[in-house]
C-alpha cells in the first residue's frame, strides 16, 4: 500500500479504553490511532478528515494533559447537525478515536462500557466542536479553520478537468500530490489552523 510519506510523520494519538482491556483485545486496553487509520476508514485524506484529526489531538491533550485519554469517557458535541457541511465526515473521525456515537454505539455491558448518548449535534456551543470528559467534567471547545493554509492555485482547474473526465494521467497525479501537500502544510501549522477558545 503506498501512499504520501508525511502520513507516518503525523503524532499519533494514544489511548486506554476499559472495554478493550476487559475483552482482551489490547493489552491493558492500550493502543494508538495514526492519522493513517482514520484515513483508511474515511477512504481518503483531506483538509476536514484532517481536520478532525487535528481537533481530537489537542483536544485530548488539552484535557488530559500528561495522562491517557479514556476511550469511551468522553462526550462531543457539535454546533452543526450531522448532515450540514462537513460535520458528518468529522464526527465519523472523532468516532473512531474517541468511540462516542449519538445513538448508533455499543449498549455496554452490565451498564459499563457504553458508547452510545456520546455525542450530541445541534447543541449550543460557540465552536466547531467540544470535548469533555465524563469523569471530571472539564472540557474544551474547539475551532478548526485551514483557510489561512493556501493551496496551490492549480488545484481548481485541475480538479475540474478531472471532474470533466477530461484530465490526463499526469494532470491527476498532479492533482493528488498538490491536495495531499496542502493536507501536509496544514499539519505543519496546527497552531494556525486550530483556537483553543
């Protein structure tokens, strides 16, 4: 499987989940998600799959600071529902980092482990999206923006002469390396592209 190289120079994000420890899954239910991962279930990268990325990495580190996330202990909420924008494809991302689903998740076991009632859309908050933790209760709300992040000013035409089935096998290679460079610079300026508020 070959794919951009900056993919494997991307932090991962470390967790610890309970159900995964009591099921035997993972050893002490430890493991890690790599951008690579979340790009496999999206099926592809892009400045919002990115994104979500982005935004669940600092905000697990915001709110845990030098301990482990707890997968399946945190709870998201959206401003947007689920199907305007790009909300939809952030939240599948968050989802599989974090295990927190709306209605659709793990029931639990016994009352412990559940995954569902995790994350809300429509919900009153200034940001793009809120993080909190479930046992403590502290959170953080994020905004994600890579306009300041430009792309090559190339990208629009060649896009449309692809979406035209008129581009030809150099202009779509073209078109691949230019999307995942600006994929790229956005994570080399997370401080940009990212508010803490």
């Amino acid at each position: 499987m070959k794919y951009p190289e900056f993919f494997d120079t991307i932090e991962t994000i470390k967790m610890q989940d309970d159900l995964s420890n009591f099921l035997g899954t993972f050893e002490y239910g430890l493991f890690e998600f790599s951008y690579l991962d979340v790009v496999k279930a999206a099926g592809h990268s892009c400045p919002t799959v990115a994104g979500a990325y982005i935004m669940t990495l600092v905000a697990l580190k915001e709110l845990y600071k030098d301990k482990l996330p707890k997968r399946g202990e945190i709870f998201v909420s959206f401003k947007e529902d689920g199907v305007s924008g790009v909300s939809g494809v952030i939240s599948n991302v968050i989802t599989q980092i974090t295990g927190a689903t709306q209605n659709n998740g793990f029931k639990g076991l016994n009352g412990n482990f559940e995954r569902y009632g995790l994350m809300k859309f429509n919900d009153n908050i200034s940001s793009s999206v809120k993080f909190q933790r479930l046992d403590n209760r502290n959170y953080v709300e994020l905004i994600y923006d890579p306009s300041s992040i430009e792309s090559d000013p190339l990208i629009p035409t060649l896009m449309q002469k692809m979406m035209q089935g008129i581009a030809t096998p150099k202009e779509k290679e073209t078109f691949g390396k230019l999307w995942q460079q600006r994929v790229e610079n956005i994570f080399d300026n997370i401080d940009k592209v990212i508010k803490i508020i």
